[in-house]
C-alpha cells in the first residue's frame, strides 16, 4: 500500500498500491465494495492492464487467533477461462504470500514502513456488480 483515503475501509473508499517489483512494478488503487466488520471485507481490485479482480477476505474466530480467508474471483464473467490455469496458479502463489505478510504483521505486531499511510485523493464509489467466476481460496491463521 502506497497511500489509502482517510476514510478506509469504508465502502467506496480505496488505497493505492503497487503489484510487482522494480520496472515490473504496476501502481493501481483496490476500491471496498462491501464491509462488515469484523467479518468481511470485499475489495475491487486492479493492477491494470490486467483484469480487475474481486477479493473477499473473510475473517473467523478460531482458537485464540483468526482465520482470515481470502477468495479471488475475476471481475468480468468470462475471466477464470481467459487466465486459464497458469493464471489461477500465478494467482494462488500471490494470495498466499499476501496471507503469509498479513500473519506476520498481525502476529510480530510489526508497523507498516513509516507507520502511516499518506492521504490520496477520494476515489469515487464502487459498484456492486459482481461477476461470477472460479475461485481461489487461501489461508491463513493468526494468534492475538
């Protein structure tokens, strides 16, 4: 995350992020499209030129910890056969090191670099339509 609307995660609002490293870097924003705290948050997600994305993270208690679970499904409903299944793999590969970070970061109470985010400009709500499609579940649980 390279910056987030003050407001965040409140429907509607966004971050700004970038997928990838160096001249491989691609910077876009993800936009909340639903919350219900503390159980889901629904994300619009966008590294263009590549599709959009709908990522759900859904948290459940478990044990002393939390299990956060996080589905990716393509935003446009032909999606999940036009990136085939090297692209869900890619995809797999990709939630699961962002599950892995979220756990250390919850568990080692580690701060983001800098510790706050900067401000971006309030980016327009999000729309509710949602595509159907394949989806990619991973992982992952924390301790408090």
């Amino acid at each position: 995350m390279r910056a987030s609307d003050e407001a965040w995660p409140e429907r509607g609002t966004a971050f700004d992020h970038t997928v990838g490293t160096g001249p491989f870097g691609l910077k876009d924003h993800t936009v909340v499209e639903e919350v219900d705290p503390p159980h889901l948050l629904r994300l619009k997600a966008r590294a263009r030129p590549f599709p959009s994305a709908t990522v759900t993270l859904r948290l459940a208690r478990e044990g002393t910890g939390t299990r956060v679970t996080m589905i990716e499904d393509p935003a446009f409903p032909l999606g999940s056969i036009a990136i085939g299944p090297l692209g869900h793999a890619a995809i797999r590969v990709r939630n699961a090191e962002s599950l892995r970070r979220l756990k250390r970061l919850a568990e080692e109470r580690e701060t983001v670099p800098g510790d706050e985010l900067p401000s971006r400009r309030t980016h327009a709500p999000a729309r509710d339509a949602r595509a159907g499609g394949a989806r990619r579940t991973a992982g992952a649980t924390t301790r408090n």
